[in-house]
C-alpha cells in the first residue's frame, strides 16, 4: 500500500510547491493561495493515513505482480447486501431541498422522515435479525 | 476501509473549508477598515475557553477509541473512577464538552448580535457567520454521531469490531473538526 501513500503525499507536496510559487507570484492573492495550500493538505492527508494503514495491514497480494487471485480471498469488510434506507434518507433530503424552494411545512416533514431514515440506517445491522 | 473512505471523504470537507477560508480572506483583504472596526468588538478571552474545551473534548474522545479498541463498552469500575471508563462514559463526556462549544457559541453569537454584528449587516458579519455557523453546523452533526455511536454500543449484546470501527471513524470526523476550529481560531480571533 506504499504506492497508494506515496501517490497522494507526492500529490500534496506537489500542490504545496505550487501554493507557494502562487502565493509569491501574485503577492498573495487569498483565494488561490489558501486552496493551492488546501489541496497540498488533501494529499498529504490522505497519503499520510494511507501511510499508516501500510504499516497496520503489512504486505497484501495486490502489492505484488506475482500474486494469484485466490491469495485476495476472504472477508473484505462489513457490506450492506441491500439497505432500503439510503433510498429514504435521499428522498428525505430531496423533500428538505424542495421544502426550501416551495413551501417551508414540507421542509419540517422531510426533517422528520430524516431522522427516520437514520436511525434505521445507522441500527440496521444492530436490531432484528442482526442483533447481537 | 471505512476508515480509508472516511479520511477520504474528510478531505473533501478540507476542501469545504478552504473555500470559506479564502472567502475569508479576500474579504479581508478588499475592506481591511471594516475588518479593524469589526474585529475589535470580538471577546477573545470567551472565545479561547470556548476553544480549550473542544479541543479538550479530543482527548477525551481519543480516550474513548482507546476503550473501544480495547472492546470494551462500559466502565468496570464506579463513575469517579476515569481510569476504567469503556467507549460510552468517554463518549457522553465529549458529547457533553461538544455541547458546552455549541452552546458557548450560541451566546457568543447574541453578544456579537447586540453590538450589531450580524449576518446581513456588512461583509464582516457575513464572513464570521459563514466560517464560524458552517462549523459549528459540523459540531453539531459530529454530536448527532457520538449519539448513534453510543446508541450502537446500547444495542450491542457483544461489543464487536462493527461497532469500534464506527467509534473509530466518528472520533476521525471529530478532530478533524476540531482542527478546522483551531485554524478558524487562529484566523479569526488572533490573526483578525
């Protein structure tokens, strides 16, 4: 996972290079500067985390060029096989979004409908069938 | 992985508040009177023990990811005893630190309000809102978070990776928050 880290830090440091030739170039110019400066820090951010959970996971199969595919199997992480609440949490703000535009009540019912759908998101794998 | 996805995604918020920041700034820079005369009316005493307690409230968060990497939910001694704290006595802590920012904040906002500094009164009152309201917006989502995290470790018979990866990753999403408020601060309330 060193290629990933590497990728994005030399992305960030990149962009800091650049952020600061700007910010010499037009006098500092605030605008530019600071979101040049902002996506040095993106890429370093993530590279940096990337970096670290290099060391945690050690070497994988997709590090080498000799790996066989079967070498990957097994449990990835934790997936949803199909969720209906992304579905009613997105209409929820679909309504919030069109309350603002053409009538503020509609904007109390989609609030509502939000917290619905988020506590059914956030509890699915915790209730019912999943619970454990 | 999901914490992968979730420092991925925590970048593009830094990308959110970069656009604030240069919003800031350029203001800053085209009316720098209005920014002498308006800053002066801002309490930076206030502000700096608004700021010691959010940013106090990640250690203690920290404290509880320690717990929850160690899979433990609850305390196993008596309340006093921080020492043996689990992930939801920590938690509830930060949750209440969190809310003393957002409520210190919301104070802040109508002392500034009765010194007629306000959203729709110049680009001063404008930009303050914009940067500080966005923020704390983000503390508030990030409090809505430790209760769900919390509420997960209620319906939890056992404790499991499930729910420390959710603790993990919402303490992520709170120092980044945090560290947004400490460059609003030094931005803000120092720099003026």
């Amino acid at each position: 996972m060193k290629i990933e880290s590497w990728l994005f830090v030399g992305l960030g440091i990149f962009f800091l290079i650049v952020s600061a030739v700007y910010t010499v170039v037009t006098h500092f110019e605030p605008a530019g500067s600071l979101a040049l400066l902002l996506v040095g820090g993106l890429g370093v951010m993530i590279g940096t985390y990337l970096g670290f959970t290099a060391r945690r996971v050690g070497s994988r199969p997709e590090d080498r060029s000799d790996a066989e595919v079967h070498e990957g199997a097994g449990e990835q992480g934790h997936f949803s096989p199909w969720s209906w609440w992304p579905l009613v949490l997105g209409l929820s703000c679909a309504g919030g979004f069109l309350g603002l535009a053409v009538g503020f009540w509609i904007t109390f019912v989609a609030a509502g409908l939000a917290i619905v759908a988020l506590v059914g998101w956030v509890f699915e794998y915790s209730r019912g069938d999943h619970a454990h | 992985m999901v914490s992968v996805g979730t420092v991925v995604w925590l970048s593009s918020e830094l990308m959110f508040f970069a656009g604030l920041f240069a919003m800031y700034f350029t203001l800053r820079s085209t009316s720098g009177e209005l920014w002498a005369a308006e800053t002066s009316k801002l309490n930076f005493p206030y502000a700096l023990v608004n700021t010691i307690v959010l940013v106090a409230s990640s250690f203690t968060c920290q404290m509880g990811v320690f717990a929850a990497e160690r899979l433990q939910p609850r305390r196993t001694g008596g309340l006093l005893r921080f020492t043996r704290w689990g992930m939801v006595e920590w938690y509830v802590l930060t949750f209440l630190m969190g809310s003393f920012f957002v409520a210190g904040q919301a104070t802040e906002y109508t002392m500034l309000t009765s010194e007629h500094v306000t959203l729709d009164a110049n680009a001063y009152g404008s930009s303050f809102y914009i940067t500080t309201g966005f923020h704390g917006l983000h503390v508030i989502g990030g409090l809505i978070a430790f209760l769900f995290i919390i509420g997960r470790a209620f319906a939890a018979k056992r404790f499991g990776h499930f729910e420390a990866t959710s603790a993990i990753v919402t303490s992520y999403y709170w120092h980044f928050v945090d560290v947004v408020w400490i460059g609003l601060f030094l931005v803000i309330y120092v720099l003026k």
